[in-house]
C-alpha cells in the first residue's frame, strides 16, 4: 500500500511539473463535484484540510446590446439656440481569452475558497451612434488588447450528497467576482482610444456525477457585469464634448445576465483531473483546465 501511495504521489507531482509549464494554455472549471478538490490528495486524505491549483484556459464570445443615453445639449451651429435632446447609443460584440491560475482550499469536505488570476486577450467591435454629430450618424471600430490582468476570488459550497439509479450525484453552487481591465491607446496612430472596467459577480447552480472515470455536471448561472467605459474618436467633430471630438464616456451594464454550463471532469491518479466546459445562453464559451489537490 505503501508502495502505491508513492507511486501515485511521484506520478501526481510530475503532473503537476506540467501543469505548471503548461499554465497559459489551460482553463476554469465548473464542476462543483471535481474529485480532484474532494477526494484524495498528493499528501492528504479526503476530509481533510488541503490546497489545490487549477491551471485555466476559456475562450468566450459575448455581446453587449443597444445601451441608450439621452443627453440636453444646446447645439451651437443650430439657428434657433435652445436645448434639445439628443441620443447615443453604444453596443459591442467582443471575443475574450483567458488563461490564468486558480488556488484554493478544502475548509471542509463540502466547502472551498478559492483566488484567481491571470491573463485576458480581447478582440472587441465598438458600435457608436452619436446625433450629436449629425442626424443618423453611425460608427464601427476595432480595438484589441493584450495580456489584461484580471483576478477575483469565490466559493463552492456542496448542499447535498446522494445518489440516482446507484450512480453519486452532488448538488450544490458555486459565487464567483472577478475584475477585467481593457484597454486600446492608438490615439496617436489613427485618433482611437477605448478603455473598459468591468465587474462580475456570478452564482452558478450545479449539479455533478461520478461515472468512475468520467464525472459530467450540469447547471444554470446568472450573472451581474457593470463597469464604465470611455471610447475616443478625435477623426469626427462634435460640438457636445469639451474637446469638440468624441468623447464617450458611461456606465456599463450588462443586459444579458441568463447562462446554462455543460461539461466533463476526467479523474487521473486520484489527485489530478482535466476539465472541458461549455457555455451558452448569455455567451458562447468553451473552456479547458487542469486540477490537482496537495
């Protein structure tokens, strides 16, 4: 037994070795039921106080719809001088990847906290229409940036253990916060500036079996993303700014909020797991990672 126990520990370690090289291509989990957090450790037990460390990997598309602003503006260049309200209005369509590192601890043999940090790449259009510069007017820009820290903090929580045609089902939920900057300075090349904060605080329902091997889970989640935002054009002159050019700035709030999760965990050596998801609903996700508890 003695023997085993090494063996599984010294084949876990050097797992481990690769999961570490291999960090900015892996991604986060969403199975609250992961056997690589419950079960048995490279040097502790089920039950126990223990750490683990999930390398994270997640590509996501997601847009964010017509958000309106009306603004009282008293328009210079109009014979009649009074004010009048006029509209803009922004949407965007984004692609985002991220790959990062989650550390967390087993408190008890149904609670984890857990922090989280990495890298985010970012692919956006920026939809802006602005009749503060003429009737009608409607613009398109690209913006694109790399390597944006984002971190954040959470914790799953198992609220029942049981079984269903003799297979283990867990059920229990997982709070998640997370903060992403963005931003894209070409104001000297081509006049474009856009930045971004946004924070997410998200609550995921989940439910997970274990086939032996193989433990698929499934769930719903909502979320609440707000932010602000500020998009530059110096190329289109509008009175309404102080700086007689674009200069947009607000509040983002997400208006989409509704998403169900798919996925699979693969048990390995009894400490190690991989992990594929899926996302869809409020955006179109697929995600990778790779688990292992000390």
């Amino acid at each position: 037994m003695i023997g085993i126990r090494q063996t599984r520990r010294t084949l876990s370690v050097t797992l481990l070795l690769l999961l570490h090289a291999a960090l900015v291509f892996s991604a986060p989990v969403g199975n609250i039921g992961d056997p690589a957090i419950w079960e048995y450790g490279i040097f502790t037990d089920p039950g126990t106080i223990s750490v683990f460390i999930s390398a994270e990997y997640d590509s996501q598309d997601n847009s964010l719809a017509n958000q309106q602003r009306r603004v009282r503006w008293d328009d210079p260049r109009t014979q009649m001088h009074e004010d009048r309200h006029y509209e803009q209005i922004r949407a965007s369509k984004s692609t985002m990847t991220t790959a990062g590192a989650r550390l967390g601890a087993v408190i008890t043999e149904s609670w984890t906290v857990y922090a989280m940090t990495g890298v985010c790449d970012t692919d956006m259009t920026f939809y802006h229409t602005d009749t503060t510069i003429q009737f009608g007017f409607s613009i398109e820009d690209q913006f694109n940036s790399k390597s944006d820290l984002y971190y954040g903090f959470g914790t799953t929580v198992l609220l029942h253990r049981g079984s269903f045609n003799d297979i283990p089902v867990a059920f229990g939920m997982d709070l998640k916060y997370r903060r992403f900057d963005f931003e894209d300075d070409r104001l000297e090349s081509d006049g474009l500036f856009y930045s971004a904060t946004m924070d997410e605080i998200q609550l995921a329902i989940m439910l997970s079996a274990d086939a032996g091997l193989f433990h698929p889970y499934a769930g719903a989640r909502i979320s609440s993303i707000t932010g602000k935002e500020q998009y530059i054009n110096k190329n289109w002159r509008s009175y309404y700014y102080p700086d007689e050019y674009i200069d947009y700035k607000d509040d983002i709030t997400w208006a989409k909020n509704l998403g169900y999760v798919a996925g699979v965990s693969v048990h390995l050596l009894e400490t190690f797991s991989l992990n594929v998801e899926s996302r869809f609903g409020d955006e179109e996700a697929l995600g990778f990672s790779a688990t292992v508890k000390f």
